[in-house]
C-alpha cells in the first residue's frame, strides 16, 4: 500500500498513468494468488478435512451394550474427522462398492482410509492390474456378459440338478485376468463379488449378490491397473498397499518369472516417483519378501507378511511350537510386519475378548501387526463366520459374538490390547470413527 500511496501521489501524467497500469498488474497478481489459494485450499479439504463416515458407525455404535467405550465412542459423534492410516481399505470399500474399482477405492478415501489395497496380478500379456485373485473375473467382472466369455479359462457350465431337484453340480466358470489383454481388461465392468451355484444360464449365475450388501453402486464399477491405482492414490492422497497375489497359472508365465513379477510390482511405484514410505507391500508368499529384502531393502523396510499358515493342518496358532519360522525368527530375517487374520489374535475367555497367545509372541519379538478384515461377515447377530472363529464358538469353547455392537469392542481391543498398527476394513469409515475418538493417527 505504501508504494501505491507514493506513485498516486506524482502530479505528471506519465506518472499517473503509470499508476494506473501498476495498479491494474498488482490486482491481476492478487486475483491470481487469490485462485491458486481457492484451488490449494480445495485439494487440502477434499484430501484431509471433507471426511464423510454416514451412518453405520452410529449404528454400531447403538448397538453396543451399555459400557464406558460406548460412551466415550458416542462423546465422539459430532467429529471432527479426519484420515487415519489406521483405516485400511480393504479392496477400497467392498461390502458396498464393487472390489478394486475406482469408485470403490474412491470411496474408501472419502470415508477417511489413509492407505487403500491393490491386489496385483497380471493379464496375458504380462501387465499388472488390481484383482483379489487371478482368476476371480467370473465373479468380480461382467465378462461372462461379453464377448471375452470365449477366452475364459473354463467356460460357463450350467447347474446340473437330479430328478428330486437336488443339486448334483454346481455351476461354474473360470476367467483369468491371463486369459486375456490388458486392453481387453480395461473393456470390462466391476459388479460385487459373487456368483450363484444353482444357476443355469451365466446372468443368474453373475446375479448373486449377498443380501445384506447391495448392487446399487455397482452400475458401473470402472477397473483399474496397477499403474492406475497409483496415480490415483496419489491423487486421494493416501498410502499404498499392494498385495503381490499368486499367480494361479504355473509359472514362470512365458518367461514372467516370480521374481520379475515382484521386481515389476515394485518398479511401478519407483517410476510414478512414489516413496517407500508410502507402500506397504504384502505378500503370503515369504520368498517374496525375502526378494524385497534382498533387493529392494527401501520397500522391503515396511513389507508386511500375509500369515496364511492357518491352511497348514501342522499349524496351530495357539501352540508356539508349530510356528515355522517363529516370531523371532522371522524378524532375524528381516520381517518388520505380520498380517495375520483377526481371529488368530484374539481369544474369547471368561466372557472376555482378549489378545491371543500368537498376538503376545509377536509383539514380543518386535513385530509390528497388521490384520484383516474387520466388517466382511455380515450381520454378527449370526457369529461372524470365519473371521471371528475364536469368539463365536467356531474354533474356542466359547461365544462372545452376538451382535453388531461388537465391532467396536472388537476393533477396541485389537488398538488397545493387541496394539496393531492398523487394519483392513470392508468400510473403512468405521475405523475411522474409532480412530479419531481415539487420537489413533
């Protein structure tokens, strides 16, 4: 202002009219920072501050028994929230949205997820693209509805039912995303995960949604690469977490070895110039970390190990003496995160949920835990299903699960008693609730 003052104060008409024209710059300068402020102060809000969780956390939250986490969780209500990286979208947010498509994962970050999964496989033409499984195609996509129907591993075979009209063969299909071209890919449209084994003709059979989740986001579920996960998850602004999945065909895949196949994954976010800080690459495969440590030690840092050896009838995660590699072994390796599921950490006792004795050992050896899936088993008025085995009478003598209400104990326990650094959500905005009531970042 005080150089205006001094120029307007010049009698000459030169002068004056240099006033005027550095008058006018100066307004252009100021309307320019003005917008560029406008449009910054949009991508903090849309990234940061426009955090939108609806209803279900309220609901869950109604649904508890009366206790002080209940009422510190409804203290909570009025926010403010904002995104955690202790809310991980599982597949984006699939109990609603079609899994691994981009209005599922964007959907995951407006309801506050600070780091959203990519399960990577790759096409025919070795190209890496965002699947749970290689060859799930037939019920995560349309393309039994389409041409590419062809190319599918295992055509589409009807139902096959006995005179008594008892089922005698389910019917199935089998699509692979190596079956076919990335460009052939990118044709198809994500629906929700399922498929009905009594069908007879591929619409019924694709017609199968779960009753308690819905197609009404599902019009149109746009699927993603790889390559597009990242571009888009740096643009939501939030963490990464790739899963490097089985190949369901032998490889190495016409010359695509499992190594390449690790390498490439990693290379991806290498190019896109994303740090190492923001990915948390996964894998069960323990030879894949191994590659990671060996190889690419900046990633391999925060790699997390997927247990998946509950498939292994020598396995018991209650008794230390079957865990091949045991806790510290596995960090003499190199392996800083466990991923087990959510069962093998908790144990119910006494009417209690408590942590597991695997949960102990591992945060013992140093371990940081990560663990899957929170809201992936519809109503818990039916017990949860597997991934609450160890409380609902499943796989422990006794039953602790018997309402939605339990999420929040559940989750509660998990922070406080377990300590997990985080966990995957099939709506992450519940965890993000809890997070934010919590002071969890």
């Amino acid at each position: 202002m005080r150089r205006l003052t001094i120029v307007s104060s010049l009698a000459t008409p030169l002068a004056t009219h240099f006033s005027i024209m550095l008058t006018a710059i100066l307004s252009v300068s100021t309307l320019c920072q003005t917008v560029t402020a406008a449009t910054d102060t949009r991508v903090t809000k849309t990234h940061e501050q426009n955090i939108q969780l609806g209803p279900r956390p309220y609901f869950l939250i109604n649904e508890m028994a009366e206790s002080a986490l209940k009422d510190t969780l409804q203290s909570c209500a009025e926010g403010p929230f904002k995104r955690t990286d202790f809310s991980i979208g599982h597949r984006g947010a699939a109990m609603q949205f079609p899994e691994h498509t981009k209005e599922s994962y964007e959907a995951a970050a407006r309801m506050g997820a600070g780091v959203i999964e990519c399960d990577v496989t790759f096409t025919q033409d070795k190209e890496l693209v965002c699947r749970h499984s290689q060859c799930d195609l037939q019920s995560t996509t349309n393309i039994l509805d389409t041409p590419l129907a062809e190319n599918c591993s295992v055509p589409f075979q009807p139902a096959v039912f006995a005179a008594d009209g008892t089922l005698t063969t389910p019917a199935t299909a089998q699509c692979c995303t190596s079956d076919i071209t990335l460009a052939e890919f990118k044709t198809l449209k994500g629906k929700m995960d399922a498929s009905n084994p009594n069908a007879s003709s591929a619409k019924a059979f694709m017609n199968a949604t779960a009753a308690w989740r819905t197609d009404l986001y599902a019009t149109h579920g746009t699927l993603m690469t790889h390559k597009d996960s990242i571009s888009l998850f740096k643009k939501l602004g939030v963490k990464m977490t790739p899963e490097l999945k089985s190949a369901d065909v032998p490889m190495p895949f016409n010359g695509f070895s499992q190594q390449d196949y690790a390498q490439k994954m990693i290379n991806e976010y290498k190019q896109a110039g994303i740090p190492a800080s923001d990915v948390y690459a996964q894998s069960f495969n323990l030879d894949d970390l191994q590659y990671w440590i060996e190889n690419e030690p900046d990633f391999a840092h925060q790699a997390v190990y997927l247990d998946g050896r509950y498939d292994d009838k020598t396995f018991d995660h209650r008794d230390p003496a079957t865990w091949n590699p045991s806790m510290k072994q596995l960090v003499t390796q190199g392996v800083n995160i466990i991923a087990p599921p959510m069962w093998m950490l908790l144990e119910a006792k006494e009417g209690e949920i408590v942590p597991s004795d695997y949960a102990k050992a591992a945060k013992s050896a140093g371990l940081k835990i990560i663990t899957w899936t929170l809201e992936r088993s519809g109503p818990l008025v039916k017990g949860g299903g597997w991934y609450h085995q160890t409380l609902n009478g499943e796989n422990s003598e006794h039953a602790v699960i018997n309402s939605d209400g339990n999420t929040m104990h559940i989750l509660d326990v998990l922070a406080k008693e377990v300590g997990i650094l985080g966990i995957f959500s099939d709506w992450p905005a519940t965890v993000t609730y809890y997070a934010n009531c919590m002071d969890i970042d």
